[in-house]
C-alpha cells in the first residue's frame, strides 16, 4: 500500500468538503479504508441522522491506557470569502500549502495518518487511538458520543493530545465557549399607534446590557495570566428582527456568546443577563400591553452549545508527556475553545492541546500552513513512536 508523505494526505483530506453544515462521511470512509489497508479497525459514531460521524480506531495493544490523538473533520465554511484559487485543491506555493483546513486542522490529521504505517509496524508497548470528530467549528457538538465511550473505556487514555493549530506549542488552559440564542416575542401594531411590544427596541436594550458587562470584564484585572484577551470576552454577533418599517416588530432574535477565563465563575454573564431580563426588560414590555394576552410577550434564551474551559493540570501525564515530545520546557494558553476541554471535563483524561499551523491562518480566505509545521509534527509524532517503544 502506497505510503505518503504528510503533505500528499493533506492535499487528499482537502479533497474532502467537509464544512460544518455538510456531511462529513466521505471523509470518514476514506479514513476508514487507509486504516483498514493496515489491519486497524475503526469503530463509527454516526449522527442521528447518518450523515456525519466520528471515527476512533485504536493501532497496538488493545488493553491498557495509551495515548489519544484528536482531531476535528469540520471546516469552516468559504461563502463570502475571496479566494485566490479552489479552497479544496490545495496550492503549494514558496513553502507554504494553501486550503480550507490545511490550518485548522486537516494539517494535524494528515500527519497522524501518515504516521500510521511506522506505528503499526511497531512493537508498540501501550495502544494508540487515534479520534476525529465533526461539527467542532459548530460549538464542539459532534464529538460527544466519542467521547461519553472513552468515558466508559476500562482504561482511558493516559493523555490526550488535540491537535489544534497551536504552532507545536503546548497549551494547557483555554477559555469556555457559552454560545447562546436569545428570541424576544412582542405584539404588532401600526408604528404609528405606539400600541406594540417592539421586540427589536427591547433587543437593543438587552445588546446594550450585554455591551456592559462586556465592558465590566475588560475592566477587570487579570485572574490568570497568559491570555490574550486577559478577560471573558461577550460578542453579539447576529442580530434578527422585523417585517417593515411601520410595522412594530412582534419577533426578533439575537446570537452571542461569551468566553469565560479559567478559574471564574463560568455562567456569571449568563445568570446576571437573565436576572436583568427578568427583573428589568420583561416588566417593561408587559406593561404597555395591558388588557391583551400576556403570554404572548417573553423572552427565551437558549444554549446552543458550550465547551468548557480546559483547566492547567501541571504535572499530569500529557503535559509532562508533550512538553517532552515537543522538546519544549512551558506551557502557553489561548482564547479560542477546543474539544480538550470537553475530553478533560467529560471524558477524564488529561488532555493537552498541540498541533501544526498558527490560529492566525484559521477561518481566513486563502488558509495555510507552513510545510516546516507539517515536519515539525512529523517529528513530534516519531518521537511519541520512540516512547510508546521504549
């Protein structure tokens, strides 16, 4: 079976349109049949409505702990973007491959795959699994049902490496991800009667709220050092709401989120901005419609996803196994959510995140990564063979 390098198998996985919102399953399968080219049998975990899934296959001895690596299968999608060539054919140009997820992170998938055929030949002394999920991009909600089985494993894995686009620097902490959708129903009328719940002007008032405690965060002194932002960050980011101009608004809707630090108490925006609406915005809208149906007036706000933060767990198996696979003495934290918190708060395995490629290429028009980063977890990666042989 032919053998490729970590670069031919990421212009293979670029192929594959796997945005959020598609199905992923092509992908998978594709995985599937190069693992079974080398005798390793994957186990599925299909969606409910089958068509997407994540994949865990395991390479070694099939008891005791072993070693995690994870990655994500979902992209994010390129609509509205200007591209200077096909996202899904990858470009090499002046040391660099260009496409969507050749950062965020079909980079660190592609490596682990082409690890693949060296591990199996190995005489490995503890199993390596190897997990990619889907719908990360989406608020982490695919890899759940991978992970409520790592969960029930007799032995879980002793660490868990996410491959994440960290640069191949260690990371131990992240921020939580809150992501929420708050629907306002109000009651028409002609704008010119003033006799209506305007939805939309209650919505502005509650995006107004949220701009302050914004502002009360950025306020705040640092309570963990390293990040950047320093503090939880809240961001409206879609606004919903109207018909026409003379007419009161009866619905409007608005998504946002907010990312707490590590360490605080993480529904804190959350429980003051529905103490807020219950003890300010809901009376203010029931009071001008007296005599008509009050039910009819309230506000929802749902959660539509959330990723707990990854918490620093100095000294555990991973961060002492990655920081020496990584030839690195510290730890470093970012913004951004991943699925290690999820694996760590959930699953129980201590989880570190690293992986090829810089954040500051994800989600961007004309995404890259640098081939010296691709060599760079291959060598990662071979050193991890050398432990799991010694």
């Amino acid at each position: 079976m032919k053998e490729y390098s970590s670069s031919e198998m990421l212009a293979k996985l670029i192929a594959f349109d796997t945005t959020s919102w598609k199905p992923n399953l092509d992908l998978i399968t594709f995985i599937e049949d190069y693992l079974k080219g080398y005798g390793v049998a994957s186990r599925i975990f299909l969606n409910p409505e089958k068509t997407k899934a994540n994949l865990l296959a395991t390479i070694g001895p099939k008891d005791g702990a072993g070693i995690m690596l994870s990655g994500h299968t979902d992209v994010v999608p390129v609509a509205e973007q200007t591209w200077s060539h096909d996202p899904f054919e990858m470009l090499e140009k002046d040391g660099l491959l260009y496409g969507r997820g050749t950062c965020d992170m079909k980079g660190f998938i592609a490596c682990v795959l082409t690890a693949v055929p060296a591990f199996v030949r190995a005489d490995l002394s503890e199993p390596l699994h190897l997990a990619f999920s889907y719908d990360e991009e989406t608020g982490c909600t695919g890899v759940m049902s991978l992970v409520e089985h790592v969960q029930a494993m007799k032995a879980r894995p002793r660490a868990c490496i996410v491959g994440e686009p960290t640069s191949m620097k260690v990371v131990n902490s992240h921020k939580g991800i809150f992501h929420l959708l708050t629907r306002i129903y109000g009651l028409e009328s002609h704008s010119s009667t003033d006799r209506g719940v305007n939805t939309v002007m209650y919505a502005a008032e509650m995006i107004h709220y949220l701009g302050e405690l914004a502002e009360e965060m950025r306020g705040r002194a640092p309570q963990v050092e390293g990040f950047d932002p320093p503090y939880t960050t809240v961001h409206v980011g879609r606004i919903k709401g109207g018909t026409a101009a003379n007419i009161t608004p009866s619905y409007c809707e608005f998504e946002w989120d907010f990312r707490p630090m590590p360490g605080v108490q993480q529904d804190e925006v959350l429980t003051r901005f529905n103490q807020h609406v219950t003890g300010h915005i809901l009376p203010a809208m029931q009071k001008g419609c007296a005599g008509q149906d009050l039910s009819k007036v309230k506000v929802e706000t749902d959660l539509m996803a959330h990723v707990p933060t990854l918490l620093p767990e100095s000294g555990s198996s991973a961060e002492t196994l990655v920081l020496a696979l990584a030839e690195q003495n510290e730890v470093a934290v970012v913004s951004y959510g991943t699925e290690a918190g999820i694996f760590q708060a959930t699953g129980g395995v201590p989880t570190v995140v690293c992986g090829p490629g810089s954040i500051l290429q994800a989600h961007k028009p004309d995404e890259y990564i640098a081939l010296s980063e691709l060599q760079a977890c291959d060598n990662f990666l071979g050193r991890l063979l050398t432990v799991m042989t010694n």
